[in-house]
C-alpha cells in the first residue's frame, strides 16, 4: 500500500422502509443488545437514508448498504445490493 492507508467502510444490512424521495431510500437497521443487569436480549432499530441512484428498490426489500462521503444533509449512505 501507498504511504496513505485505505479505511475500510463500514457495511450494514436492513430493509427498506421508505422509497417517496427521489435517489433516496430509508433503510431500517435491526440489532440486538443484551441488557447489562437483567441480561435480557431486545432488539434496537436504526434507519439510515441511502443513496439510490436508480430508484430501483421498492418496501421491504433487504439491502446492503454502504458508509460513504456526505451526500447530503442527512445521507451518509449508499444501497450496493439487493439480498435475496
């Protein structure tokens, strides 16, 4: 490598909630977490708005998504591809 190292990105996979912007997407992140005392597992959501240069992607389909440059004000993010 050069004397400037390659940051990986940061990938993620959640579902499509909304497509009624235009190139965009938001995409509905799932997690698990454990409660630190009762040690009970929950789940925490998180959407994100994507990039879609192609409008392609319709509702509850399940993407990958990618960390990119800011596109926007508030899109930080951009669809790769559509899981089966």
């Amino acid at each position: 490598m050069t004397d400037v190292q390659q940051k990986s990105k940061r990938r993620l996979i959640g579902t499509v909630v909304s497509n009624k912007m235009v190139k965009t997407v938001v995409v509905k992140v799932d997690r698990t977490v454990m409660h630190f005392k009762y040690k009970k597992r929950y789940t925490v959501s998180q959407t994100y708005k994507a990039h879609d240069e192609s409008g392609t992607f319709s509702p509850g389909d399940k993407v990958e998504i990618e960390e990119t440059r800011p596109i926007s004000k508030s899109k930080r993010w951009r669809v790769i591809s559509k899981l089966k």
